[in-house]
C-alpha cells in the first residue's frame, strides 16, 4: 500500500449518512450491489486475510478487492483467486491502518455461502471486516484498537444485534479469523453486552479464567 498509514491510537471514528467511515482510507471497489429492500447492516462478520497466506504488508489485499491483482505473480494466485470477484467493507492491516472498500450502505461480497442461526445469504445484512492476518499469527495490538473503534462506530450507527467469525457462519468451509483471535478482548474494547457475541469458542473460556 502506498501512503502513510495509521497508529496504535486511532481517532474516534463515524460512519457518514452514505455509509463511509471517517479516517479510512476509501478504495471504492467495482465488487458490490445494493442490499435486498428492507436489510440493514445488523451482524459484524469478523476475517482474515493475508496474500499470500502467510504473508504481510503488500498490496495484495486491495488489488484482489479492486479486481487488478497479477494472478500470475504467485502460484497461490493463480490457482485459488483467477478472476475472482470478491470485496470486503474494511480490512485492518496490521499497523491499525483502516481501508474500506464498499460503503455499509451496500453489499459486500466476503461472506458466500453462510447462515447466521438459519438466517441464509449474510452478504445480505452484514458488514465484513478483514484482519491482516493469518490462522498461525497473533493479531496486533493496533488492530485490535481499530477494530474496536470500528465496531463501536458501526454499532452506534446500525442497529448491530451480533458479531460473527467467518467460521461461525460458514462452518467446515472457513476457518477465519483464526485460532488467534481474541474475542473477549473485543468485547472489552466495545463495551458490548454478551447477547451480540452468540458464538462462543473453548479458547475464549479460557482466556477468561486466565
């Protein structure tokens, strides 16, 4: 990515009347349509991603979701994202830098197949978030701290009644965002009540009692 990015401390954040978010740095991507009538952002659908796997700090990420990554840079390329349309709201690099890509107002196309407790097509009604990330790595310190200023913005300005893993609401097909992931720390950050974190996760009882 080229330009400055953000810090461990980032300003608190708003999401604007046309579903932008103050301080990202906006990457309209082509990869969105409009929400069915009536559906509003009501789920926070947590990812990560990192391209290749494993692999951070380039400018994959938002050429995949801007539709011009070189698929013949890397054999991981060619073989799993060849024409590929895909899109996320925000991703979160590990510095705490925030981009997104597709307004809250609209649909992303991050979740595919999915189904939030018999609630089918989550594209539908939620808001995807990407970690810069991998299931081997420990998220930072600085992404936890935008993450949570972005939810907490998110939450005061749609009526979210619940976050998610990828994995929650695609089992068997996603494993994101990971092992590593903490989810009591998000809710400590946010300040959110238990019933908008439904999934519960055995790592999480026990950092709880750690």
């Amino acid at each position: 990515m080229s330009g400055a990015r953000g810090s461990a401390a980032p300003p608190p954040l708003e999401v604007d009347a046309h579903g932008w978010v103050s301080g990202a740095r906006r990457l309209p991507s082509p990869n969105f349509e409009a929400r069915p009538p009536g559906a509003v952002p009501s789920l926070v659908v947590v990812h990560n991603i990192s391209l290749p796997p494993d692999v951070f700090g380039g400018p994959e990420i938002a050429d995949l979701f801007l539709n011009r990554l070189d698929c013949d840079a890397h054999p991981y390329f060619d073989a799993h994202l060849r024409g590929v349309r895909v899109s996320a709201h925000f991703v979160i690099h590990r510095d705490g830098a925030l981009e997104q890509f597709v307004s809250c107002d609209e649909r992303a196309w991050h979740a595919g197949a999915s189904n939030f407790f018999g609630r089918e097509r989550c594209n539908d009604f939620s808001i995807g978030i990407e970690l810069e990330g991998s299931d081997t790595t420990p998220f930072e310190a600085a992404q936890y701290a935008t993450l949570a200023a972005l939810v907490t913005a998110l939450a005061k300005r749609y009526p979210v009644q619940a976050l998610a893993g990828h994995s929650d609401i695609a089992p068997g097909r996603k494993t994101d965002p990971g092992p590593h992931f903490d989810w009591p720390r998000l809710q400590r950050d946010t300040q959110l009540d238990d019933a908008r974190f439904p999934y519960r996760h055995p790592a999480d009882d026990a950092r709880d009692a750690s």
